[in-house]
C-alpha cells in the first residue's frame, strides 16, 4: 500500500496544509510539523556524500538541487567523564561550527526550490550564522535579527556572508517578537518555526545510527533552548523505530541552565503548560529561551522517548567548560552544560553503566569569545 503524501499537520488545532503552500506556521498561528514518515534503511543511504544529504532518502520531498557546504558527519570523539565513558558528538565541525547548520541546510534549498528570494531570521547567534551561510550560497537575501547582547564573533559571521544584520533591544523573545511583526512583509523562515528546519536536524538521528554500527544509543544528552536538536532526533529515531531499524527509542536527556528553565521545570512538573520560573542572565546564552515555541511537541518527544531534564548552576556549566578544554575541547557554555549534565543523570541513575550515552556539543568556544575570556582570564 502507497504511503499518504507527506503534509503539514498543526496537531493542536487539527489543521492540514499541502506541504508545498509556503507558509512557516499555521492559520492559527501555531506551529507545523509534517505527518509522520517511513524512515529508511541502511540500503537507502547515498554513501557517495559525506553530508547529510547522504540520508536525503528520508526527508519529506524530492529537493532536486541540496544547497549544501558539506554539513554533518562531524567526529564523535570517546572520553571519560566523571566515571562514565561518553561519546561527545563534536557539532562544530559544521560548516559554521554549530549544529544548526544541518537544519539551514534543508530548510533553505527548500524555501529555494519553492522560489523563497528574501526571507528574515531571529537568532541568539548560531541559528543566523547558519542561515546566513545557506542563504549566501544559495543567492537569498538574508536579514537577520538578534538581541543586541549576542556575542559579536557570532553576528561577525552572519554580516559576513552578506546578511542584514539587526539588533533588538531587550531579551530573546523580544527579539522574535519583531521578527514575527517583520514577517507580515517578508517570509519568517524561522529555525524554531519551520519544519523543515526540523528535517534538517533529524539527520543527527541518522548519523548517530548509522556511525554506532547501525543501532541507537542508550541516551542523547542535548543542550536545550527551543528544542530543534530535540524534536530533530525524535522524529529520527522514531523513523528509525518505525522502520525496523532500532529496536527502542533512545532516551533524550535535556539540559538547561537553572537561570532559564522552562522546559525543566514544565517536565518536572508534569504538566503541558508553561511553568513560569526566576528567569536570570545566563552564561549558556544560546538556550536562554523563555517560552519555547514548540514546549508541547518537544515535551511529548522526551516522555516518549523515557527521558529526563535538568537544571545546572552557572557554577556548574563553568566548570564543565574548564573540564572539556582541558581534554582538548573547546566548546561554548551553551554546548558544555550538556557535559555538566552528565553526572546529574548519573548520579540519579538515570545512565547506567555499560550503556551507550551520546553528548552533543553544539557550538565552538570561538563563538562565545568574550564568555570565555571571562572563564579564563589573561
């Protein structure tokens, strides 16, 4: 029997659309994910890219032309972290050393073959950098909007592949907010809106499986903001799962930084709705996300998958930052709370020994360099 053709579904208001009417949301404002997919097998990976386009069989559409600077297939590196062998999954050798290049990539040579000219951005940081670069080589202007307190190494980035770059006064969610009064005149693509952004980061999952011998990890631990890596690997996995590929989900374990929580705090408290905490600065900047666009769909993700969240001191993920560099790893602190988070989990028991755990580090500490500086002094 013929799989259905793949649609945007809004899941919460019972809405569907033809996955290619360009639009970044639903008539109610809500957020889209698209219908539930097949998944493939190791015969359908295209093992002459060394990308993630390798694993194109999976996505949603034929995209005929990838725009692509070689995003994924990035090291996975073993170490001991305070008793427990991990494998930290090294993000930033993407092209612009984080992993939200996978999700540009995707997102962006669709919004292409779709006839996408212009489109805008909001972004701590990463998010822009990323699709400044996959809008530069695939000739869309760009114009991103960021808080005025990013870091500068970050909005260097975006500046540079020739995006309009705009600060806004105030928080993160100030900064979508203008972005969201921008896109009554030009298309919000979005990496924590869109859906194919999503499509872009589910190929984590894929890599993930295909480099541990073709079988899934005991865990995942993600640095958590908004949740793009989060829903990118359920609905990976679940593919995988679906197609007869794994045998069980793998737990996604969520970190966040205790002075912005809310994804912690919803999780522990049981409930879908957004529990309000102190919010305060933090050092892991790139997950400083008050109210998380998609919390119901990245809350579902983790208690499907047996997951768990946690909230770390400042104290803790700068000494997880100090830990990395001195074996090597120079990761941001957005990336490094991923890293203090493991002896949380373990320490509840909920990483066991012997298992398979999978530590994303998301971004370089080159992008964060006057955080780091503070971290270490001259």
């Amino acid at each position: 029997m013929k799989n259905a053709a793949p649609r945007y579904v809004d899941e919460r208001n019972g809405l569907s659309y033809d996955i290619n009417e360009l639009r970044w949301c639903s008539d109610r404002r809500a957020p889209l994910m698209i219908t539930p997919l097949p998944g493939i097998s190791r015969d359908d990976i295209d093992s002459r890219e060394r990308s993630i386009w390798r694993y194109r069989a999976a996505l949603p559409v034929e995209i005929a032309r990838p725009v692509s600077l070689g995003e994924g297939c990035t090291p996975l590196v073993a170490k001991r972290w305070g008793g427990v062998d991990v494998l930290f999954k090294l993000e930033w050798f993407n092209p612009t050393s984080s992993f939200k290049d996978r999700g540009a990539s995707v997102m962006v040579s669709f919004l292409k073959q779709l006839g996408v000219e212009s489109l805008i951005e909001d972004s701590s940081g990463n998010g822009g950098a990323a699709i400044a670069a996959s809008c530069a080589a695939a000739g869309i202007r760009a114009r991103i909007l960021a808080p005025d307190s990013t870091s500068p190494a970050k909005l260097l980035q975006s500046r540079s592949f020739g995006a309009e770059v705009q600060g806004v006064p105030g928080s993160r969610q100030d900064t979508e907010n203008e972005a969201l009064r921008q896109s009554e005149t030009t298309f919000y693509a979005s990496h924590n809106w869109h859906p194919f952004f999503l499509q872009g980061t589910k190929s984590l999952a894929y890599e993930l499986w295909e480099e541990l011998g073709f079988k899934a990890p005991d865990n995942v631990i993600i640095p958590t903001g908004a949740g793009s890596n989060v829903l990118g690997c359920d609905i990976g996995f679940c593919e995988l799962l679906a197609a007869g590929q794994i045998k069980k989900l793998p737990k996604l374990l969520i970190a966040q930084p205790a002075n912005c929580s809310p994804i912690h705090a919803t999780y522990q408290a049981n409930s879908d709705e957004l529990v309000e905490t102190v919010y305060d600065k933090t050092i892991a900047e790139g997950t400083a996300i008050r109210s998380p666009v998609r919390l119901r769909e990245v809350l579902a993700a983790i208690r499907r998958s047996g997951g768990d969240t946690v909230a770390l001191s400042e104290s803790d993920i700068v000494a997880a930052v100090k830990k990395l560099t001195a074996m090597g790893l120079f990761a941001e602190p957005t990336s490094a709370q991923a890293a203090a988070a493991v002896d949380a989990f373990t320490s509840r028991g909920v990483i066991k020994p012997g298992e398979t755990t999978v530590v994303i580090l998301t971004g370089t500490g080159l992008k964060a360099g006057n955080l780091m500086s503070d971290i270490f002094p001259s």
